[in-house]
C-alpha cells in the first residue's frame, strides 16, 4: 500500500481510509493477506485523486469511477458530465463565499489538464450561465456573477500566454479576432484566442464592444488574412458585413459565431472576401487553423 500511495502522491492513511469508508479495495491479496493492487486498480485509483484534487468529495468521486466502466486515467468516459457537474457545482459554492483563491485554483487547473475547448464547454461554460441565472439570488448576487466572469478571464489569459511558445511560427496579425458592435459577451473571444494559441496559431483580439467602423479601419490597415466576429445578441449588424467585403483590400475569410448571427443572411463571397457561419469555436479553431496554416509540401519524388 505504501509503494501506491508514493506512486499517486497521496498518504498512505487516505488510501486507508477510502478503503474503509468506500470499499475501495485492491482486487486481490498475497497468500499472506497483503494487498495487492493490480495496474487496473492503481489506475482507478489515480482518477479519484485527480477527481478529489479537481474539488469533488471522495465518495461522489468514487461513485463516479464505479458507475463508469471506462473510467481510467487518460479518459472519464460517461463519468465526465458527472463529474463536470460536480466541478462548477464547486465553483459556485466558492463564487457564492467570494473564495478567489479556491476559484484560481481550480478553474487553472481544469484548463490544464482537459485543455481551453474541453474546460470551456464542460464547465466554463456551465458555470456562467449558472452564475447568470443566480445574480439576483442575495446569497450569490452581482459580486459573485463578476467574480467568476474576472476569473475566467484571467484564466484564459494565462492560459494564452502560457502557449504563446507555439505560435512563434506564425504572425499574430493575421488573425484578427472581435466582438459585435455593442456585444456584452467578449469571453468566447477570449477562450477562441487561448486556443488557437494552443493550437500554435497566432491571433489579436481588439476586445469587447468596438464601434464597427472601428473594426473596419483595422482590418483594412492590418490585412489579416481572417477576422472573426462574435455575436451573443440578436442584433448582429449584418451590414458590418456588406460593409468587409466592400471596404477589403486583400483576401480575407471573415467569420461569424455566436448565436446573434443565426438569422443573419450571409451575403455571397467576392473575388477578396469570403464569409463563412461556424457553429462553435472548435470548429472555428480547426477554420482558422486550416486558413493560415501553410499547405504541406509533398516531398520531391525520384524518378
């Protein structure tokens, strides 16, 4: 038991106590009545530590890992929309009781180990709406609702720069990223610019709420070769638009996510302006990342 408890890093009085608690046993024992734990069983193991360390209470932790029979160290498998719940339902508590240091935490560590997409939509996600469906709540309010939007932000920040090794190879002017023109919502902006950053692509954020115009004149001073748009409102200027492909003086993919655009018309693409719909922002990663990246170059055959 000691040799495990080194191996996952916890104390060996732990493993004790989730054996006795939760029946957390090895699966078999020496013919002298010593456990012994199989690969399977240190494995599982393993994912209650890490579940436990994400701020879930061992038992839920240990239900998790049993309910699911593909549970292991590299992939929760049906385990994780539990487990997630379990995650923001942590956050909350900790948003509720203005405990930053608690949310600091754990929101950096869900971003480093399931990557900023998985983090964003599994539990980021999840815990702003929660956090906006509870503002009025006296108990919670508009300090908490702010508190977890500041820690998110600052998350996905960190997270951007911490990549920013990867996108040496690219230039960040050739992605230009921005909101609608009076759009309250510029996190999805934030967690797209993250990662492409992890995905060794290169971008610029102009930020939240920039006057089209604005938006415009930089595009047509910078040349990105793609800009993106986010719209949460259903009140997207579909002539910010018309307005690209007009004013373009070089090629540029121009897309548009959020669902402030859904009943937008895109208009058809010109000779220097192509406008695309993306419907999440993986999807817009792998856009992004296709239009920038330079095409490989099939090695010279002999003949």
């Amino acid at each position: 038991m000691q040799a495990v408890a080194l191996r996952l890093g916890v104390p060996t009085a732990t493993l004790r106590t989730w054996e006795r608690r939760y029946g957390l046993a090895p699966s078999g024992r020496s013919t002298g009545g010593h456990r012994r734990y199989s690969e399977e069983d240190v494995g599982r193991l393993s994912v209650v530590v890490r579940l436990v360390g994400d701020g879930m209470s061992p038992q839920l932790a240990v239900e998790a890992v049993r309910a699911d029979p593909h549970v292991s160290p590299v992939g929760l498998g049906s385990a994780q929309e539990l487990i997630s719940g379990e995650l923001v339902s942590v956050l909350l508590a900790a948003g509720a009781r203005g405990d930053t240091a608690v949310m600091v935490r754990h929101v950096g560590r869900v971003i480093a180990r399931r990557g900023v997409m998985r983090a964003w939509d599994e539990v980021l996600v999840p815990l702003l709406q929660a956090a906006g469906e509870r503002w009025r709540d006296p108990a919670f309010g508009i300090a908490g609702e702010h508190l977890v939007t500041e820690v998110i932000t600052t998350a996905l920040r960190g997270a951007a720069v911490r990549a920013e090794p990867r996108t040496r190879a690219g230039r960040d002017t050739d992605v230009l990223l921005a909101t609608a023109e009076e759009e309250q919502h510029s996190l999805p902006v934030a967690a797209l610019s993250a990662a492409l950053a992890e995905s060794g692509v290169a971008s610029r954020s102009l930020g939240g709420r920039v006057p089209a115009p604005s938006m415009v004149d930089e595009v047509v001073r910078s040349r990105p070769r793609v800009a993106f748009v986010w719209a949460s409102m259903r009140r997207a200027d579909a002539g910010l638009l018309q307005t690209l492909q007009q004013e373009a003086a070089a090629p540029l993919l121009v897309l548009i996510g959020g669902p402030g655009w859904r009943r937008t018309l895109v208009p058809e693409p010109t000779r220097e302006v192509v406008i695309e719909q993306v419907a999440d922002l993986p999807r817009a990663v792998a856009r992004i990342a296709d239009a920038v990246r330079p095409p490989l170059v099939p090695p010279d055959v002999e003949v």
